[in-house]
C-alpha cells in the first residue's frame, strides 16, 4: 500500500521541471512512511511513496521491465498476483522481486491496456510505456483505491490525494459549481467530481492515456446484472460461502499482521470468520462509546470470544472527537461530512500503535447484499404511492409527520419517517435519491445567500444518479437501485472514508466484499435470493450461519441477537450535553458564516436552534454545513 504522484507533457510543448515530484511525494508521506522512489524522463515525473507490505526488501517502487522501456507506480494490493507471476513466467518473464507490483509491467507487456481486466485486487497506478511514448492511469474496479488528476494546458498531474496535485504550482484552485451542487446534496462528493472544477476523480474500472494525441479515457469494467444464475436458495448459499472465504484468503497475503476491524455487523463478522479458519487467532479492533445506544462493543467482543481472536477497544470520547475534527476536515482535501470519518481515524492511530499496517474490513457487503434499508424504503413507497392518493399524502401525513419531533438515539424513527414523506416522488430513482438527499434543493433558497444560489442553483444534485440512469434502464428496481448505491455511496463515501481514516496513520484497510469473483456473482444472483421485502442480507446471513463454525461456542444465538445498526457516533447525544454543541456554535458563528457569503447566518442560526432544543434533527445538515464553511474560509483553527 503506497501513494503515487507525477505528471507528464506527453503531445505537447510543455516542459516538465523534475523538482516537484519531491515535494508532492513529501505531502502524502503518511501513505508511505517507509520509503520512497522516483524516475524522470524528458515529458513525464513518476514518484512513489511505499508502505512495506509485501516483499519488504526489495520490493522498491518505480519498478520496470527486464530491459526498463516500462515503468510503474502504483497504490493498492493484486491479490491474484501469485496465478499472474506463475503464468508470467511460464511465458519466459524474469522477475527480480517477489511483490504484486512487478506483475503489472509484464502482464501490460503480454496484453496492453487488457492487463487491467486481469487484475483482482485495488490499486491506483501510473504505467509509462517509453517505447510507445504514452502513460497509463487506472483505478480499479470499485474505486477502493483513489486517483485524481488533472489535465490543463498540455499538463497531467495526478496523484492518490489532491494534496498532491496543490504542491505543483500549475494547480487550479477555480471551485466547481457542480461539485459544490453535489455535496449539498450528498454532504459527498462522488467521481468524477471533486470540489476543484480542473481535477476529477478517476471512475472506478476507468483508465486514462496520454500520448502525442491527446488525453483518452476508457473503460475496461462496469457492473453486470442482465446475466442471471439459476440456482436454489442453498446453492447460492454455499457458493457464497466458498467465494467469501477464496476472497479473505486473497487478501490474507501479507509479510505484516494482519487484524481485523470488528463491529456488531454482519460484514465485518464475516470477515473475522473466515479469516479465523485461514489464520487462527487473528487480532480484531472495535471502537466503543460509552453512550448505548450506540456502542457495538459488547455484541464485537461476543463474536471474537467465540472465534478466539484477541480483541482490542478503543473508547471514543465526545473529547476525542472535538479535538480531531478540524485536522480530520483539514486532512480530508475537499468538503466532506460524515462524522463518523473522526472516529475512524482515531481507531487508524490506535491500530498503527499496536504495530499493525493491515486490517480486513466489512465495506461493500450492504452493497452486494441489500444492508441498506432504502432499497427496502423505495419498495414500499411504490406502495405507498399506489394506495394512497397524493392530496392525502401532501395534505395529511406531511404536514403530521413534519411535526413529530427529533427523537434520541441512532437514526430515530421520526427521522426515518420524515426522509421517507420528504422523499415522495413518482419517479422511483428521484425518490431513491431523496432518501439519501442531505440538504435538499427545495430548502436551497432558505438556505443559501442570493449569491451562492445564483452560482450552484443552476444545478440540481440528482446529476450524482442522474450520470448512470443510461446504465440501468430494463433492470429489476432492485439491481438498478443497487447498482447506484455502489456507484456513488460506496466509492464516493465509503472508501474514500476508509482510504481517508486509515492511510492518515499509515494503515491500509482491505475489503474481501470487493472480489471479483464474488462481486460477479451478487450481480448474476436473481433478486428473489438477493432481496427480502423486510428483512436485510437474508443470504449473507444464512451464509454465515450454515458455513462458518467458531470453535469456541455458538454464533447461532449471537447471529439471532444482530439489528442491523451502521456506524455512526453519538453526535446527537454530544450535541445536547455540551462541548460539542459549544464547538458548534463557535464554528458556525454569525461571523465566521457571513465570511463565507454561502449560507445565510439566520437560516444556520435557526438549524442550530431547533437541533438544541429537539425540535427537529439537522445533525446531517449541520455536518455538511460545517464541512463547506471551514472549507471555503480555508481556517480549521478556531
């Protein structure tokens, strides 16, 4: 696990000056602390910055070819590379190293831009080809690994983090109106967007070429579920067995420890199951609040007794929280609100301390299985539509259920229900959209000075959907709604949170959800064994269950006491009982939002005022509201 930056003039007058690839490697050193390498050619900089994982010797990056006309970077794992390397060599390869990153010059030299559709793991790479004069970028296949770049006036630059990119003085700081339309939206700024109108991120499964001819993007993977399996519930039970457990044994190749993050849910479970029957013994990691309703500590701690890991806690304060939120958002690049990314970090620093540079976690698994309940939200509102005719639906249940007030606790039901009313449209995907819709465009006017609305008004988030409906049209609801929620939530929030949290302390998180074997065969299963009307990931449970025994008691009781939760942190509660609250209000002072000229300091007053006394929760508005005020007045020191 590494970082990689550089840039290239490849097609035009352009020079390149070698010595800023030194200082944008320097900026992203918390992704490779270990060591660090480069190699310049007349148009193009190419650096690496190596977290040792595998092949802790001599496994230094860049790496080339036997006769050095193909050179890489690159960030992530390929955890097919033994099969690869053993092919390889079968076709006359020397290879001078024993990591994954060298499989790549000679897979490219065997198969061209192909090589990518061979790769199972996650990476973000950089391969120069001196004989053909052109550079490769590419992401894979989900987007667990990040790549962002930008191309203006002749010059690429890329790099894993944008921090990167702002060292190179051609850097364009111009924000981007849709970027800024989207996080309203979201409180997330999915692919390709970034808050910089000049840098994207790479789509998942997409690459880009330079050459003499310009800049090219292509796609070499997307998602297929017009291919469906015929098989039995049991069948598809035991299949998802054996591909989870071929997966976590992939990505069980290390030459470091590897532990596993462990909360009350089904995924991360999963994992430690079936990384227990591959390496008895191994180290899990819960975060734990002293607050109940939220704390998943006591269901993790059951779950490693009975596969006999030795578990770690680590206890997040409302302390802890204050103290890292501003050099979280700071270290983040771009607005970005989820709070629950200040936990995750701490957790990174926790883990780094007990010497571990590589844990297993459970993300993509409510993507693949329908964990999500708004799946489940957007089936019941075709009923809810079907039966109840719309005067009554405006008129009545609206305005009655607009009254409720806040609730306590994680995700209460009130707050359910009012995203459930306010998202009511005839449209299934605006309606799915509008479960998810953190700020919604209707409230903008209130919200928004005149000026910021004249500037992103124009522009109705839904875009972040709205790119991909082409790709989804003639799917079962189901598939399509799903095939969203891996496109943008999981890429645009949930690895990019974990990329985030866990590179920050020199930690790299792994997903065995993320196969390509097992993502295949979620897609070709039919949605009747994909999809309960009320219940979530029946099949991934039932898996679990049938095909993974502890060797120290019963998951069956444990299993039976699961409610599906999702991590969050107990903001809602800190809010009430002090210092966070305080926090708040001096990071949203009438002052310190006026500098900004985004959002009206009334309308941020009101929201703050209602959130205190209960009335309503903004908590996810507030989040995104800070994330963009400390961003665009560029100070996180309050």
């Amino acid at each position: 696990m590494c970082g990689i930056a550089g840039y290239a003039s490849i097609g035009s007058e352009y020079k390149i000056d070698p010595k800023y690839i030194e200082p944008m490697l320097e900026s992203i050193i918390h992704r490779g602390p270990d060591d660090s390498g480069t190699a310049v050619f007349d148009q193009v900089a190419l650096g690496n910055r190596r977290l040792t994982i595998i092949d802790l010797e001599s496994g230094r990056q860049p790496i080339t070819n036997e006769d050095g006309t193909i050179t890489v970077v690159y960030n992530g794992e390929i955890y097919n590379y033994p099969e690869l390397k053993k092919e390889l060599e079968g076709r006359g390869h020397v290879f001078s190293t024993q990591t994954d990153t060298e499989v790549l010059v000679h897979l490219y030299e065997e198969e061209g831009i192909d090589f990518l559709k061979r790769l199972n793991g996650m990476f973000g790479l950089a391969l120069y080809d001196s004989r053909q004069d052109k550079l490769i970028l590419a992401r894979d296949r989900f987007g667990v690994k990040p790549l962002v770049y930008s191309y203006k006036d002749g010059l690429l630059t890329f790099a894993s983090e944008i921090k990167a990119l702002r060292v190179h003085p051609q850097f364009d700081s111009t924000r981007d109106p849709e970027a800024m339309s989207v996080f309203l939206g979201l409180f997330y700024i999915p692919a390709p967007w970034t808050i910089y109108k000049n840098v994207r991120k790479l789509h998942p499964g997409h690459y880009l070429i330079l050459s003499k001819d310009g800049l090219e993007e292509g796609e070499y993977f997307d998602l297929d579920y017009t291919k469906k399996h015929t098989l039995t519930a049991q069948e598809a039970e035991q299949e998802l067995a054996g591909l989870f457990r071929r997966s976590v044994q992939r990505q069980m190749l290390s030459d470091v420890p590897v532990g596993v993050l462990l909360s009350g849910g089904l995924d991360s479970r999963s994992a430690l199951a079936a990384a227990n029957e591959i390496s008895p013994g191994l180290s899990s990691f819960t975060i734990v609040f002293d607050e109940g309703a939220f704390n998943e500590g006591d269901a993790a701690a059951a779950w490693a007794e009975v596969f006999g890991s030795p578990h770690h806690t680590y206890l997040f304060r409302e302390d802890d929280f204050v103290q890292g939120m501003l050099s979280w958002l700071r270290h983040v690049d771009e607005p970005f609100a989820p709070w629950a990314n200040v936990a995750k970090s701490g957790l990174a620093r926790f883990i780094q301390a007990q010497d571990y540079k590589v844990v297993l976690g459970g993300d993509g698994g409510d993507e693949l299985f329908l964990g999500y309940p708004t799946v489940h939200a957007a089936n019941v509102a075709r009923y809810y539509r079907r039966l109840l005719p719309r005067a009554v639906r405006d008129r009545l249940i609206r305005p009655a259920v607009r009254r409720l007030r806040a609730g306590t606790g994680l995700l209460p039901f009130s707050f359910k229900l009012k995203s459930f009313v306010e998202a009511d449209h005839p449209d299934i995907f605006r309606n799915f959209f509008g479960f998810k819709e953190v700020i919604r465009y209707s409230e903008w006017p209130d919200l928004l000075t005149s000026e910021a609305l004249r500037m992103v008004g124009q522009y109705d988030p839904f875009i972040a959907h709205e790119q991909y409906l082409p790709r989804v049209q003639g799917l079962h609801f189901v598939d399509a709604l799903s095939y969203l929620d891996f496109r943008t939530f999981l890429g645009g929030c949930c690895f990019k949170a974990g990329d985030n949290a866990y590179m920050s302390s020199s930690v790299e998180m792994r997903v065995p959800f993320m196969d390509n074997d097992l993502v295949e065969f979620a897609c070709r299963l039919p949605v009747p064994l994909r999809f309960h009307p009320y219940r979530l990931k029946t099949l991934l449970r039932k898996a679990l269950l049938h095909h993974f025994r502890p060797p120290h008691g019963d998951s069956g009781n444990l299993l039976k006491q699961y409610r599906k939760v999702g991590f969050e942190v107990p903001a809602s509660l800190w809010l009430r009982q002090g210092r966070l609250g305080q926090f708040l209000r001096t990071a949203l002072s009438r002052k310190r939002v006026e500098a900004t000229g985004f959002f009206r300091p009334e309308a941020v007053e009101r929201l703050l005022d209602e959130q205190f006394s209960r009335k309503s929760n903004n908590e996810r508005v507030l989040q995104a509201i800070l994330s963009l005020v400390l961003f665009l007045e560029g100070d996180y020191a309050l």
